[in-house]
C-alpha cells in the first residue's frame, strides 16, 4: 500500500479544490463549501485545509473581490488573514507589520461573521488571533459589554480550570456549533503558546473530565501529550527515551479516545474524519503497546497519514531513518500481527 502524507485523507472532493487553487482558481473551492452548506463541523475542517493548502493565498483576495457579499469567500479571507498575522508574529516580524495584518484580520472575520452569523468560523478565527498580544475589544467587538471580565472563565476556578483564557470566543462559537473541533484546538493552542504546556494540558484534561460537547475531543489529551513531549524532550534533551509514551497516562487517553471515539464511528464517516486526529490516535495506541486497537485504526486511514506526530516524535527519539519509512515498518507490523478477521 503506497503512502499518502496528506491531511485530507480520503475527502475526494477537498482533494480537487486544493489542486484547484494550486492552480490559481477558487471555483473548486467556492463549490465545495456550498456543497457543505451548515454542516458546521465540516465547513470548519475544510476551511481550514483549503486556507493552508492553498498554493496562492492571494486568490482568495480574489475571490472576495469578485464577490464580495459571499459569505464563503469572506470566511476564506478571514482564514488566510488569521494564517498571516499568526505567521507574522511566530516569525519575529516587527510590531507595526504584526499590528497591521492582526487588524486585518480582525476586520475581516467581523466581516465574515456579519455576512453569515450562524457559522462559527469567525470566532474559530478570533480564538486563534488571540494568542496575539492585543486588548480584547480588538478581537471581540462585544468585549466591552460583557458582564464577566473577558478572559475569566464563568463560574470561576471552582470548575477546575482556572487559566484565563478567550472564553468569552469559545462560548461564541459553541453558541453556533457545541463542541466544534477547530474552536477546542484553538483554545488549546491558545493555552499552549500564551500559558504554557502545563495550561494546555490542563484544559485538554479538564474537556474530557465529563462528556465532552462533541466525540472528537476525546482527542484534546494526545494533542497536548504531544506538546509536552516535544517541551521536555526536545532539541537533544533526554533523547532516546521512551518512556514518556508508555506510561500509564498516555495508555489511558488514548484507549478513552479510542473507545469514546473511534469506536462509535460508522466506517462510511471515515472519509471526513479528521487524518490528524487518526494519526495522533493511531500514534499513541502503537507506541503504548495497544496494538489490537491501533490496527484497527490503521485501516479506517488507508494509505493516508499525517506527518505530525510521527516525524516530530521519531526525530526526538533519535532513530535515523526517516519517519516515512519508520511509519511503515510499525503499520506493516501492527497489521501483520493483527489481520482482518469476518465472521
């Protein structure tokens, strides 16, 4: 079976509008995303893949040109826009050059949530924008009228959480879609580059305390193992060690994830399902010795992977072959050692 990396998986029709706008045309795009309609949780996931597999962001400048009353193409600028004040600020770029492309963005993803109110992609966007170093009001044009100071959680610390954080945009969010995937990473990266691993942690933990909102955030707690792998043992420091993925913790999370999630999954959903969460998925359960259960996980990704974690994690590790190649010495073993059985 050749090897696919890509995060779109088996999604044919997302596969088409990315080559698309490689090409320097969004009617693919523009297609696509009517196609998804208010299927919210979709329409976030793939928006998100379109704005980073675009190979000209500038074609959706385009787009919002040509029609500027779409909704789709708003929210596409307001992807693209998020994406380069983000990059800008991680780059060290100067003060003026990060406030400038910040607003921007800003401006757009007001404009975005104006046109179609009901989406929660605008406020996916602000939570991402808010790991930027601006007030509140710049991000959230209702900051000045809440009742609660704006990045307190309500209820206070009592609830288990007492980072401060843009709670007010998640709530947002939730209000159009309850337990949107991209709106919870983007909290937890939020948490992870403004408060630190040990935060970022912290709330993916305390998601899946209780019944989280959606099935997929079962997923948060092997996101955020991930990063705290790569903060106490990256850049040469403890390298060789395994420990860190055999230990109970990550055992616990990833068979949660597995049984709370993957398991409930009809395989026909198996071509829209998220192929980093089954990376990360996958990733956890093999290197925790689960390997009946990584199998099977396996499969539902076909040919597919994602680079992450694999590569970061094998890179640490010190082993010198490439991770591709290390990728599929585990999966041909894991399946070999687990075959496909009918009843």
């Amino acid at each position: 079976m050749n090897l696919i990396v890509s995060p779109v998986g088996a999604d044919t029709a997302l596969r088409s509008a990315l080559q698309d706008l490689r090409l320097g045309r969004y009617h693919a795009a523009r297609e696509l995303l009517e196609m998804t309609g208010r299927e919210w949780g979709l329409r976030t996931s793939r928006s998100n893949l379109l704005a980073a597999g675009a190979g000209d962001p500038g074609i959706f400048k385009l787009w919002v040109d040509e029609e500027p009353s779409s909704p789709d193409a708003a929210m596409m600028w307001s992807r693209v826009l998020t994406r380069a004040a983000l990059k800008a600020h991680r780059s060290g770029m100067s003060e003026d050059v990060v406030g400038a492309a910040a607003r921007m963005a800003a401006q757009a993803g007001w404009r975005a949530a104006g046109l179609l109110p009901e989406c929660p992609v605008p406020w996916v966007d602000k939570i991402l924008l808010s790991q930027l170093p601006y007030p509140a009001h710049m991000l959230d044009p209702y900051a000045r009228r809440r009742r609660m100071p704006w990045d307190e959680l309500p209820g206070g610390s009592d609830q288990g959480m007492p980072h401060l954080g843009p709670w007010p945009l998640l709530g947002e969010v939730d209000a159009r879609h309850p337990g949107n995937r991209e709106g919870y990473h983007a909290m937890r990266q939020y948490f992870q580059r403004v408060r630190g691993t040990g935060a970022a942690m912290d709330f993916a933990c305390w998601m899946v305390l209780s019944e989280p909102p959606s099935p997929e955030l079962w997923l948060l707690p092997l996101y955020a193992l991930v990063d705290k792998f790569r903060t106490e043992h990256g850049e040469g420091r403890e390298r060789g060690t395994l420990r860190f993925w055999q230990t109970g913790s990550v055992g616990h999370y990833a068979v949660q994830a597995y049984s709370k999630w993957f398991a409930q999954l009809p395989p026909a959903e198996y071509p829209w399902v998220s192929m980093s969460d089954l990376s990360h998925l996958a990733h956890a359960l093999t290197a925790n010795g689960e390997t009946q259960k990584a199998a099977d996980v396996l499969r539902a990704m076909g040919p597919y992977v994602t680079a992450q974690p694999w590569k970061d994690v094998n890179a640490i590790l010190g082993r010198n072959r490439n991770w591709e190649d290390w990728f599929l010495m585990n999966r041909a073993s894991t399946l070999r050692r687990w075959p496909l059985t009918t009843s």
